[in-house]
C-alpha cells in the first residue's frame, strides 16, 4: 500500500510538472514565459504574451493534467486518501515543476482540474465568484484569491467528505501563499488590472 501510494504520488509530481506554456511557447514560435511580461507560466501570462490560442490552450493543458490523472486513478477504485495524495502531488507538481529547477506558476487552473474531480459542485460555486470579481475589480490575482477562499467552505457546505474538505483547506492555503507577491502588490496599489497594456503579476496559473 505505501509503495503504491509513493508511486502515485511520484507520477503525480511529474505529471503536474508538466510546463504547459513553456511548451505552447515553443509550439508557437513565442518567448520564454519565464523571461517575458510577468515572468509566471501560467495561463494569464501565456495570453498576454502569446495570444489568445496558446493562452487558451496552456489553460485546457493545466486543467486537464489536474483532472485527467486523478480520472484514470479513480476508475480503479482505490482508497480515497491515495486520490487525495494524487491530487496534492499534481498541484505541487504545478507549483514546484521538477522540469524548471523546481519553479512553477500558482497553481490556479492545475487545482481547478483537480478539484472538478473531487467536488465539482464546489468548483462551480468558486468559478461563479472567480467570474464575479474579474467583472468586478478586473485583477486576476483578486479574483483567485477569492474562489480560493470561498472553495473550502463550498467543500463543507455542499457536504463532501472529510478527505476532501481536508484537502481543500490546504490547496487553498497553498494557492493564496504562492500569490504572496500578488497580495503584497494589493496592498501597496500596484497590481495591475486588466484591459492595461502591463499586466504583472496577475498569472492564474
């Protein structure tokens, strides 16, 4: 049982790395991600700087590595907790990409794919607030905070099991911590809305 679960976790932790909008970048012709406009590989970054195609795309692919593994895993009925290890593996994956020197993006649509599996009523509630405070303030990072916020609490009153809240509860935690950058720019009135020719520092990563 252990072994299986440092296995999962191991594939997880890669599959998770994947750098999705470095290899859009290559894909089409574009800069390095990481040496361009907010510097963050994420799927806001990879629109500014690449277009609206490659940021799409960078945005199914982190999405879909969060959700598609945790698919395949679940079909074999294993034990929730392994679900879980999975699912905090892919993110940190995301976040610590053993392929860039352990560097990542935030970790935003990654959780979203793993959390569309795990409470996707949940997932709703917090994409429904994600939208809201985009119409609304126009800062991504604001935004991704919120839903973040809000995801937990979803968990707990839609009634998702222990497991899940437990998990939710850290990836939120962890997700508004790699947006320290965005939370310190907040406070001092530098971070960036959109629509504005410099955009830095809002990655929904």
């Amino acid at each position: 049982m252990v072994i299986r679960f440092l296995l999962w976790s191991a594939a997880g932790f890669l599959i998770g790395g994947i750098p999705s909008g470095l290899i859009m970048g290559r894909l089409f012709g574009g800069p390095d991600l990481r040496r361009s406009g907010s510097q963050n590989i994420g799927a806001t970054n990879a629109f500014r700087v690449l277009g609206a195609l490659p940021g799409l795309l960078t945005l199914v692919c982190d999405l879909l590595k969060g959700y598609i593994p945790l698919l395949i895993l679940g079909a074999m009925n294993p034990h929730p907790w392994l679900l879980v290890c999975l699912g905090i593996a892919l993110i940190l994956g995301h976040d610590f990409s053993p392929y860039l020197g352990f560097k990542g993006g935030k970790g935003v649509a990654t959780s979203l794919g793993v959390f569309l599996f795990f409470s996707p009523k949940a997932i709703l509630v917090s994409l429904i607030l994600w939208i809201g405070l985009v119409a609304l303030f126009r800062i991504v990072s604001v935004a991704s905070i919120g839903a973040a916020l809000i995801l937990p609490l979803a968990i707990y009153w839609i009634g998702y099991p222990r497991p899940i809240l437990l998990f939710g509860i850290l990836a939120s935690l962890l997700l508004i911590i790699r947006h320290r950058i965005n939370i310190q720019r907040l406070f001092r009135g530098q971070e960036k809305r959109l629509g504005k020719r410099r955009v830095e520092g809002l990655d929904v990563e």
